[in-house]
C-alpha cells in the first residue's frame, strides 16, 4: 500500500503537469502529443490497477501481475518522447524566428541612427552657413565697399560673437571715416562759397576803382 500510494501521487503529479504544459502551448504536433501522452498515461494508470487487482486475486504471484502490466508503458513512453522532440523544434523554430526579428529590428535601427546622423550633420552645416559663412561673406562684401570708398553703405551687425565684434568695430570705422569725409565735404563746400564771395568783392572793387 506504501509504494502504491507513492505511485499515484506521482501519477497524479503527472497528470497535474502535463495539464498544466498543454495549457501554454499554442496549437500544434506538440500539444496534441501530450494530449495523447495524456491519454495514454490515464490508459497506463488503470492497466496498472486491473494489473494489481490480478496479482492480488492470484495470492500475490509475481508472474501474474507482471504479466497484466507488461508493455503497458511502452505508448506513453514513445509518445512522450515525440512530445519532447516536438517542444524542443517548436522551441527552435520560435528561438529562430525571434533571431530573425531580433536582426530585422537591428537593422531598422540602424537605418535610424543613420538618418539621424545624416539629419544632425545636415543641421549644422545649415547651422553653420547661417551662423558664421553668410555673415562672414556679408562682412567681406562690406569691407570691398569700404575699401572702395563706399562709406554711406552701412556695415550690419547680427551676432555678438568674433564676427559680430568685427563687424562692429568695422561699422565704427565707417561712421568715422563717413562723418570725416562729410566734414570735409562741408569744409571743402564753405571754401568755395567763401573763394566765390570774395571773387565778387574782388571784382567790384577793381570796377570801381
């Protein structure tokens, strides 16, 4: 009675288990295997009671309770071991599949962080152009005029950084030079007002001497 019980607490533990992996498995060769291992270890388990019930009628002769069980084993075994080898395909086929997930997702990533560097780079030579070369070229075209003795033209400053302070101190050099130039325009334009007017008292006094 002391092995039998252990017998069908281990049976039980068994079919209590095996209940439990066909729960979690999809559809399949796998599931139904161990719905059939199922099958047929509940078949196994009452081949063993009518087995013991033989031996017990018999007097308990060994032959006669081996005899009831013998090859009783051999389906669940088999099947459990097609069951194992389907688990362990379908384990494979999934591990591959996420594989081939997992590399797919790498590659789109990749594809990202490309697009994303592409897009960062494109973004500072935009950056640049509209941060140092265009003001750069706008304060070398003001200077050509400078040098050529454009000082109406104002020098325009957009930044406070280097180009910015160039650009300032060349914008006060033009408004030196220009006030300069205009004074001297002025002066030059009394002067001749003045040379004119004493041009005519000249003459008025030569005539009427």
């Amino acid at each position: 009675d002391k092995y039998w019980h252990q017998f069908e607490q281990r049976e039980a533990a068994v079919d209590k288990g095996t209940q439990a992996l066909i729960g979690q498995l999809p559809d399949g060769d796998a599931r139904q295997l161990l719905q059939h291992f199922l099958s047929a270890h509940q078949t196994m388990g009452a081949a063993y009671r009518q087995g013991l019930e033989q031996y017990k009628r018999s007097g308990f002769i060994t032959q006669v309770g081996d005899k009831a069980v013998k090859g009783i084993d051999r389906e669940p075994t088999t099947t459990l071991d097609q069951a194992a080898a389907a688990i362990a395909k379908a384990v494979t086929q999934r591990s591959d599949a996420m594989t081939s997930s997992a590399r797919a997702n790498l590659k789109v990533s990749a594809l990202v962080i490309i697009i994303a560097v592409l897009l960062a780079y494109f973004a500072f030579l935009w950056a640049v152009k509209r941060m140092v070369l265009a003001p750069a070229g706008n304060l070398v075209r003001d200077m050509g005029r400078l040098a050529g003795g454009d000082f109406a033209h104002t020098i325009a400053v957009h930044s406070q950084d280097e180009i910015g302070q160039l650009a300032a101190s060349a914008e006060q050099l033009r408004s030196s030079l220009h006030s300069a130039m205009q004074q001297v325009a002025q002066s030059a334009t009394r002067l001749a007002q003045e040379s004119a007017h004493l041009s005519k008292v000249s003459e008025g006094t030569t005539e009427g001497v």
